[in-house]
C-alpha cells in the first residue's frame, strides 16, 4: 500500500494563505494522480482538487476555484496545494489521496 504524508497545515486569518505538501514514501509520485480532499468538523469529506499524472491537468472544486492551485514538483517528488484567499469555510482536515491510499491528513484553521 501506498504511504503519503501531509504536512503544512496551521492556524491562518481569513483572507490569508497557506501551502500544505503531500510527500511519498518509497514510490516515486510521477507515475499517479493526486487529489487533496478535506474534511470540516461535522461533514463529509470532499474533493478540493488534483493533478493528473499524464499531462499535469488541473481540476477543482467550484468553492476553491481560483483561490487554490495544486501543483507537482518533480525534482522534491512532492506535491503541493497553494491555498490563498483563505475563507472560514476552508478550515478542516485536508488529506492527500494517491491510488486507493490516504494520508493522515493536515489540520488547517482559519479564524480570526
């Protein structure tokens, strides 16, 4: 099985930025598609975004769209999600997910 780990996660004011990273061990990330997911207290998880391992394309969800960018680092093996414009309802668990695999996830807070 697949193990990723997310890190990056923290305590921001609205309207400010944070970029979390989804880091593999033992597999090289060039080879899948990944996609963050987060989870708020009391919902369920969704889908924020991903990467294709083909070409590179992007998608989002409509709630992130333009505020969020996912991106991959080749050389670092990582990949990374850049989160400005940061909004209360952003604040939950966001979790890396490659394959059938997920991580532990990384709080992220967004208060005042």
């Amino acid at each position: 099985q697949l193990q990723v780990v997310e890190s990056g996660g923290g305590l921001v004011q609205p309207g400010g930025s944070l970029r979390i990273s989804c880091a593999p061990y033992g597999f090289t990330l060039d080879y899948y598609s990944i996609a963050w997911f987060r989870q708020a207290p009391g919902k369920e998880r969704e889908g924020v975004s991903c990467i294709s391992a083909s070409d590179g394309t992007t998608h989002y969800s409509d709630s992130v769209k333009g505020r969020f960018t996912i991106s991959r680092d080749k050389a670092k093996n990582m990949v990374y999600m850049q989160m400005n414009s940061l909004k209360l309802e952003d604040t939950g668990v966001y979790y890396c997910k490659v394959g059938d695999s997920w991580g532990q996830g990384t709080q992220v807070t967004v208060s005042s």
